[in-house]
C-alpha cells in the first residue's frame, strides 16, 4: 500500500521522472509540476505530506514558493525538501531560513535523496522536543533542569548561552541549523545577537567540551549540526 504523498516540483522533465521512478519504486505516492504556480495550487489542494522543491523555476522561483507555504496556515506544517545547485550557499541560508527542513544539492543521489526525505518525515512526526528531558549522546549527558553538562565522568561548567546552543543542537542530532535559526532557537526572533556571535559561542563551547566538541559540526555557508 503506498505510503505518504510527495509533491515534486522541478521543471526539468529528465529530473521530474528520476523522482518519480524513485518515490514510486519507495512505495510513496507523487504528484509532479513544473512551475511554482504549480507547486502552489496543488499544496494547497493536495496537502501532501512533503514537497521536493527546485529553487530555480520559471516564474514564482522556489524560495518565494517556501516563503508563501511557510506563511499560510494551511500549509506551513508540510516540510520542505529544497533541491539546489552546487554553491548556492545564499540561496540554501534563505531557505533554510524561510521554514525549509533540509535541502540536497544537484546533482544528486536518489539514494540519498529518499534517506533525507524519510528522515524529514520521521522529524515531522515527533512530537516537540521535551525541553526538560536529560540527553543521552555520544558520551555526553546534557541535564537541562540542573542546567548541567557532563562528558563521560567530567563536568563542565557552561555559560548560560552555550549551554542553550548545545542544548538547542543536540536536541535534534543531524539537522542543519543556521545562526539566526539557532538564535531563534535558544532566545527568540526578537534577541538583538548577531550572526558573528554565534561563531564566537560556538568557539567557546567546542573548547569547554574538549574533543567532545568535535560532535558540533560546521556546515560550510549554512550553519551548525550536532553530529548524528
């Protein structure tokens, strides 16, 4: 029996029948447009489950289709799997930061292509993180209501933002998360903090945890992971 519904959009025909061929051959249902009008009217109609969704498109390009999809309450719980060209750094920031999940540079293995899909429907499907929940990873153990941190039998004494990073990233292993996502994340959309001290904190937090501060992971022209 097919399982969740994807939206592909793309207006490549060779690139919109390799996807379908795969999701299909994955057991999903798909439905395939070529332009973001496209991509527009059947999200809404369709409400799929994910969206593949090409950056570059004749017309409503893919960023102003994420824009508009994040802000409507009717779609903006469908998660976003942005397809871009190598070196589209700026434009992968953008949407990452416009609400997409997770992105895949052309070209692109299918193979990895469906592995991040189905982790992205897994992430939509868990419940919010429990913000009081004791984190058990790697050999770190990150206890939020003692505000503590311990790597194997060492304690390490984090500032109150480095904590919140730490804790923010950790949260959520393997996903990618920009600076002013990660602002947002452990302070709000209103925290006057720039994008530089991001860096300057994360520095700070990879020396404190020593070689376990290897887990935190630069994202060259993204952002920041914790390591899987």
């Amino acid at each position: 029996m097919a399982r969740e519904c994807i939206l592909v959009v793309d207006d490549e025909e060779d690139v919109l029948e390799l996807l379908r061929y795969n999701l299909v051959k994955d057991g999903y249902k798909v439905e395939c447009v070529g332009t973001g009008e496209a991509a527009l009217q059947t999200a809404r109609t369709k409400l799929p489950d994910a969206i593949i969704l090409d950056l570059m498109l004749p017309g409503i390009d893919g960023l102003d289709v994420c824009k508009v999809l994040k802000h409507d309450g009717k779609t903006a719980h469908i998660p976003v799997l942005m397809l871009t060209a190598k070196g589209e750094e700026a434009d992968i920031v953008a949407g990452l930061e416009l609400g997409a999940d997770d992105y895949v540079t052309k070209p692109f293995s299918p193979r990895i292509l469906l592995a991040r899909l189905r982790a992205v429907l897994r992430r939509d499907r868990r419940s919010p993180p429990d913000d009081t929940e004791v984190l058990n990873i790697h050999e770190l153990v990150i206890h939020p209501g003692r505000h503590e941190v311990r790597v194997g039998d060492e304690s390490v004494e984090l500032t109150y933002t480095e904590f919140s990073i730490l804790h923010f990233l950790a949260r959520q292993p393997g996903w990618v998360f920009t600076r002013y996502q990660i602002i947002d994340g452990v302070r709000g959309a209103n925290y006057a903090v720039t994008d530089r001290s991001v860096d300057v904190q994360i520095a700070g937090l990879r020396k404190k945890l020593g070689d376990a501060g290897g887990y935190i992971e630069t994202v060259r022209g993204v952002g920041y992971r914790f390591k899987e």
